[in-house]
C-alpha cells in the first residue's frame, strides 16, 4: 500500500509539470504578412530652364543663348545652370529613380585636355536672368555626379544623375537643378561649351527610369 | 492477487490521464497547432497603408529602405521588409523592433549589400510581437 502511494504521488507530479507547460500563453501573438508591388516606367524630358552665369559679363541675360559656357578662370568663372520640369512624367514624391542620365551636347570641348565637371544640386530658385552676384549667392548641396569632358568637339555626353533625380522626384519642391562647373585650376583652353534648350537639336536631355 | 490487479488498474487510470496532459503539452508553441486551442493570432492594428520607399545611390544600388503607415500599436514589435525582385527572388532582407511610436510609426533600413534599384519589382514584409 505504501509502494503505491509512492507511486501515485511521483505520477501526480509529473502530471502537473505537463499540465503547467500546457498553459503557456500563446494567446497575445500579432502576426501579419504583406506585399507591395512596384511598377516601372521611363519619362523622357529634352529641354530645361537654362542659362549661365558669366564672371566677365555679370549681367548679361544668357538665358535666350543657344549655348551654355563653363570655365574656371579668375575673374572669367562660367557656370550653367540647368533645371528640368518633372512634373510631365506624373512620378509620385512616394516613387523614386532607379537610375536617371542626363545628357549633354558639347559642341566645343577643352582644347588640350580633358575637365571633370561637377553637378552640384541647386537649394533654391534662380532667376532666368542670374547676374553672377545672384549665382554666387546661391547655396548648393552636395555633388554626386560628375563627367569628363574630354577634348573632342560634338559629342553627346552621358552624365549619371541617379541620386539627384530621386531626390528631386521624393521632393518636388526642392528640384532647383544643378549648377554645372569646372572647380579645377584653370588652364589655357579650359571652357566647355555645350547646346542649350534653345538650340535647334540636341537640347539638353534628363532619361528617367524609375518605379512608382 | 487482487490487491496487484487494483493496483494495476490505478496506475492505467492514471497514467490514460497524464497522457491526455502529455498531449495537451505538446502542442508546441511553435507547432502553430494553437488554432486548436484558445490563441487568437490577429494583426496589431489596420496594416492596409503600410508601404516603403527606398533611396539610391548614384549607381542606382538601394542605400535604404523605409517603411511608413505602421500603426502605433505595433510599437515594440519586429517588422521584417524583404527587397523582391524576378520571380520573387529576394534580393535583401532585414529585420528591425520598432520603437515607440508616436502619432505614426516608421521603421528604417539599411545594409542590404549590393541590390540594384533597378532589379527590385516589390517589398514583401512580416510583422510579429505580442
């Protein structure tokens, strides 16, 4: 009789440690899964709000030219100014670049060596005009795009413009374009002379390839 | 001999009863068996609006991805986004517990390595907590 009451009572407890791991909540769980699809699509812009800003002539209206001059000399500084309207390509500020390519006539390279140029991202408005005052005023963001102009006359320029786009396309408001510029030591023969929106053909053009 | 054969009948009477326990207890937690039981699996709150955007490097690689439109009662819990791409491959994953939540919530990501903008065709996610 002893025997089984021994019996019983390591069976009893045994019992109770099961029936305890039994009762672990597992009622408060939040599960969830879900998707989002992207979908892609291109938007072609040619032509832009163009001009450049010119040291030598520091009120000289240059937005009408059918070019647009860069150079880095003293007291001859050259910059362009490029700002293209996105609002055609109906890209929500929710979407984004998956890759943009802005190109560039040159109709007049460097004569003795090739140029890195850099596109710094304009942080306001600018008026069509721009004296050079009023451009050297302006606050620019950080450059992300650069290109080389190389020494040959009349070629069309390739320039990967990815992250600035997406920005541009996350903040509308903010897409003041960029200022194109030679930031180099001058040398003999460093301007670069490229067609601008009012040229005849080969405007400048932004190809945007993104997702929405 | 009677006293053997009572004793016997008890310990089958106990232990048809500790089996119906063993039963019960191994249910696992992770078995997802829990259906069978009491629990309740629901969502933390209407996940209809939630939706990512990512930013991109110059070469068109994703450098981040965040995730909005999360309800504040799914603060503390650990979201999972998955960048997908053809065929429903994924491309990159990753994992992060949401913090306290104010009027909205938002969850960012980075480090997904090398995936191309481009090749990415959606965003699949998973919310869990308690």
């Amino acid at each position: 009789m002893r025997r089984l009451a021994i019996v019983v009572a390591v069976t009893l407890g045994l019992g109770c440690s099961a029936a305890f791991a039994a009762t672990l909540s597992v009622g408060t769980w939040h599960l969830w899964a879900g998707s989002q699809t992207l979908r892609k699509a291109q938007c072609t812009v040619t032509g832009a709000t163009d001009t450049y800003a010119d040291e030598s002539h520091p009120t000289t209206n240059n937005s009408a030219s059918t070019t647009l001059a860069e150079q880095p000399d003293a007291n001859k500084r050259q910059w362009i100014y490029l700002q293209f309207d996105l609002t055609a390509c109906n890209i929500p500020t929710s979407g984004g670049a998956d890759s943009a390519t802005l190109s560039l006539f040159e109709s007049s390279a460097p004569k003795n060596a090739s140029r890195t140029i850099t596109l710094a991202p304009v942080q306001s408005t600018w008026p069509a005009n721009l004296p050079f005052a009023t451009a050297l005023a302006l606050t620019y963001g950080t450059s992300t795009a650069s290109f080389a102009t190389g020494t040959t006359n009349s070629v069309a320029i390739p320039i990967t413009v990815t992250a600035d786009v997406d920005s541009f396309i996350k903040s509308p408001s903010t897409a003041f374009g960029w200022r194109i510029s030679d930031g180099s030591a001058p040398v003999t023969g460093d301007q670069a002379i490229f067609n601008s929106s009012e040229a005849a053909a080969n405007k400048p053009q932004l190809v945007i390839n993104y997702e929405k | 001999m009677k006293l053997l054969a009572n004793i016997l009948g008890l310990a089958l009477a106990v232990a048809a009863t500790f089996v119906a326990c063993g039963a019960a207890a191994s249910l696992a937690l992770g078995s997802q068996s829990l259906s069978a039981g009491s629990a309740a699996v629901t969502a933390c709150g209407g996940l209809n609006s939630l939706t990512a955007t990512r930013n991109v490097s110059n070469a068109g690689n994703v450098t981040q991805v965040n995730v909005g439109g999360i309800p504040t009662a799914c603060s503390g819990e650990t979201l999972s986004v998955t960048l997908v791409g053809a065929a429903n491959a994924s491309l990159g994953s990753g994992t992060a517990t949401l913090g306290s939540c104010g009027a909205t919530c938002s969850a960012t990501f980075s480090s997904f390595g090398t995936v191309s903008a481009a090749n990415v065709t959606g965003y699949s996610f998973g919310l869990a907590g308690s």
